[in-house]
C-alpha cells in the first residue's frame, strides 16, 4: 500500500538509506535469452511421507522462523 511504502521510505531515511527505482529486473538481464519458460504443469503436494511432514507442520515452522527473526513479512517470489 502507499502509507506502507511511505513508513519504509522514512524508516530507511532513518537509517541513511534510500528506495531506488530500477526500470529492468537484474535477474532477467543475468539470464538473457537463456531463461527456460516456466512449468507449464499444474503444482502439486509431495505426501507428507516424501515431504517429512505435513503442510501444516511445515507452516507452523515457518511461522516460529518468522516469529524468531522477528519478521512480520514472508516473500515467496517462487514455489519450487
């Protein structure tokens, strides 16, 4: 939201810091043409028996990382 990225421009300003505006994704320009398309298939769960335990469990770990490194906030950019 834009009061969100207005209270993290002044938190950074506190901290000598600034938000900058790129106009191209780095990442794209690392892969070039080379990038492969992505998966085409639809997702699907592992059973918990492969997996080591259930999503539940997963998330709940999850959760107690976050809460310990005293996050409010997980990005997931991809889910492989």
């Amino acid at each position: 939201s834009e009061s969100a990225a207005a209270e993290l421009r002044r938190a950074l300003k506190a901290a000598g810091k600034k938000l900058v505006t790129i106009l191209r994704n780095p990442v794209d320009d690392v892969w070039g043409e080379d990038r492969p398309p992505p998966p085409a298939a639809p997702a699907f769960s592992l059973s918990d028996a492969i997996a080591g335990c259930t999503v539940a469990a997963k998330v709940a770990q999850i959760e107690q990382a976050l809460e310990h490194a005293g996050a409010d906030v997980l990005v997931v950019t991809a889910l492989d």
